[in-house]
C-alpha cells in the first residue's frame, strides 16, 4: 500500500479528445484518454460516478479498482468502458511515476525498442492510393492502411457512388486499387486494407478472394463487427486474415473473436478497459498464436498507452501511426515529443506512459468534438463507411 491517495478526477477535453487527469495528495498527475469521443456529456457523468468510488484511495491498488468499477455496474457499454479505461492508464501512469519507472517496466519488462506502424493515404482512387503508398515508402514506413470505402453520394469520387450499387463493379474498383498499392511499391511493402465495416459478406468474399494474389497483410473489419458467429464464417472462405476488434467494449469479445480464429485482434486501450485489459487481451491472443494490432485514432495519451503495451508483448505486430501527430498541428499537446523513424516509433522510457500534457491545452485546442452524422448512399440508404 502506497501513501498517495487519489484528490481529484478531471476530465480535459481538447480538440476531439477526451483527456482523463488524475491527481493525487502526493503532487503525482496520471493522464489517461477516453475513447468515447463526440459524447463528452455522457463521459462526464460516469467519470463523476466514478470519481466518488476512488477519492481518497490508493491508486496502487489497480487491478481491484478495475474489477470494482467494471463489476459494480449493472448495465456495460462504451460509454461506461472508455471511462474505465481512461482512469486505468491514468493510474498506471501514476504507478509509473511514483516507482521512477516506465509502464512496460510493471508489465513484466521491454520485449522489444520500438514498434512497427503503418500510416495511410487519404485517397480513394488507383492512381492517388499508388502515389499516397510511393510517398510513405518513401519516408521510410514498410506498411499502408490502404482504405477501401467510399460515400455512396461522393462528389468528388463519382465512380464511388457506383461501386455501391453493382457488386461487380465495387470489386473490381477496390481490387484495382489494392492492384494499384502493390505495382507501386513492390513486395517488400505491406498492404493492410480497411474496409470499415462496409462490405456484405458475399462482397468481403469476393473482394479476399480477388485480391489475394497480391498478399495484403489482412482486411480490416470486412463485415459489422457485431456477430462473431458470421465473422468466423466469412473467416472459413477466405485466405486473407481478418482484423477485428477496435469496437470491441471488454476482454470476453476479444477472446469469442479469438477463438473463432481471427488472426489479429485490434484492442482499443482507451475503450476496451485500458492497459489492465490490453495486457490480458494480449495473453490471450498469445495463447492461439494470435497478433495483437492496438487501434490508435485517437490522441497522444492513446498513443503513449499503445506503444507501452506493445513494449511488454511478444505478439505485437503493427500499429496505427497517431493521425493527430502525422500533420504535426497537434503535436504541442504534449511537452515531449514521441520519436520515430522509418516507420517505427520508439518506446517512451520515461516514468509512466512517459508524456505530460501541456498545462494550457483547453486554451491551445479548444473543444471541436465529432458530431453525428449517418453517411448516405447512392440511393439515400444508410451504410457503414
């Protein structure tokens, strides 16, 4: 038992992202990010709930308070686990700091320097995906999330809207793309396509079995992520892996996911339960030879929590590189700035998660949370994208 006792709880939002802070007697702050966002008045409400279970106690103490706040609650969700998952890497932050020692220290040690990421073109045509690849080799990363989707009523790529009423038409347009990846920069390159859950299943089958021959890395939540039964189906006609699992709200999805024999689970540390349930995910996966592959949209807190877990798991593969790093106008959010090069990010081995937010954040990133907004195809029906 430590003599540091939890004071506060706060939520920060800045820009899009839901910051956690935690403070403690002893002058010790741990960040943490909620990955619930464009709902910040519901996250506040349990962060409030939550804070009323934890003032005043030991923030050593992780594991029971993760098992406290996960099986007090009635009802579970999203909403409810990104919560949870924020105050858990704030507290192993805090962890961190108190002992003078970084995150993956108190996981069991480094496995390994750094961590492999993949970026990803914003383009939707052969020609611009092949260019967006070219300049990504170019400087220095070895992967692509190649994004094969495309609004249905999209003015600007009119040949979108048609890929999303003839089948035959949609995968021949996506496979030229995928064709398009690999002409471009050759073999030594992986190709990690992303559909966003926008495919049917005789549509993801098709698409896999089309593309194959090019040897994409794996496709990316082919289907809706919310029947595993059929998602282990779709698994059974295809040769190219599967990646699922950034939905995915706690440790059982990922394990029935597991065991239907996805080949790389994509836990999302700011929603799934945090860095307690991120290493337990890892485990698990590591026990059916399964790779892990964090989901990383969100801010540097995600990031930080990320490349932590990868440090302390031998079943890491790859990650996203932090979309709000790449173009660099939110890398002053944090006062230490991550390291990488060609394609691979270093592993913090500073205390804790080894970032501190900067002081004015609210000020420097004012609020600009994501809005609701159903996308519409061709034909005025809702699809994923």
């Amino acid at each position: 038992m430590s003599d540091l006792k939890i004071t506060d709880i706060k939520l920060r939002p800045a820009g899009k992202y839901l910051f956690v802070q935690v403070e403690t007697n002893g002058g010790i702050t741990g960040i943490g990010e909620d990955g619930i966002w464009g709902f910040l008045g519901a996250a506040q409400g349990i962060i409030d709930k939550f804070k009323a279970c934890l003032v005043g106690k030991d923030p050593f103490r992780i594991e029971h308070y993760w098992n406290y706040l996960y099986r007090s609650m009635y009802f579970r969700g999203s909403v409810i686990m990104a919560a949870l998952s924020a105050i858990d890497i704030a507290l192993w932050d805090i962890k961190g700091k108190a002992l003078g020692v970084p995150v993956y220290e108190l996981l069991g040690g480094k496995v390994r320097d750094k961590a492999r990421s993949y970026d990803v073109a914003f383009e939707f045509t052969p020609e611009g995906v092949a260019k967006g690849a070219k300049e990504l080799k170019k400087s220095g990363f070895t992967a692509m999330r190649l994004l094969l989707t495309g609004n249905g009523n999209d003015q600007k790529h009119p040949q979108l809207s048609v890929t999303q009423g003839i089948f035959s038409h949609k995968i021949a347009y996506y496979t030229e793309c995928v064709k398009a990846v690999r002409d471009a920069v050759g073999d030594d390159f992986d190709i990690l396509m992303d559909v966003h859950r926008s495919l049917s299943v005789p549509e993801a089958i098709e698409l896999c079995n089309s593309v194959e021959k090019y040897h994409p890395y794996y496709i990316e939540d082919p289907i809706a992520p919310d029947n595993f039964d059929i998602l282990s189906d779709l698994n059974q006609h295809i040769n190219v892996p599967i990646a699922d699992g950034e939905r995915n709200i706690n440790i059982q999805e990922h394990e029935m996911l597991i065991r239907r024999g996805i080949q790389y689970v994509r836990p999302d540390i700011c929603v799934c339960g945090g860095i307690t349930a991120g290493k337990k995910i890892a485990a698990t996966a590591e026990a059916s030879y399964a790779l892990v592959v964090p989901h990383n949209p969100l801010g540097p807190v995600s990031t930080a929590a990320c490349l932590q877990l990868a440090a302390a798991i031998p079943n890491f593969a790859i990650m996203e590189f932090p979309s709000f790093y790449r173009n660099g106008h939110e890398k002053p959010m944090i006062k230490e700035p991550f390291t990488w090069k060609d394609g691979y990010m270093d592993i913090p081995d500073r205390p804790g998660l080894g970032i501190e937010l900067v002081d004015n954040l609210e000020e420097k990133f004012p609020i600009a949370q994501r809005s609701m907004g159903a996308q519409q195809a061709w034909d005025g029906s809702v699809v994923d994208i």
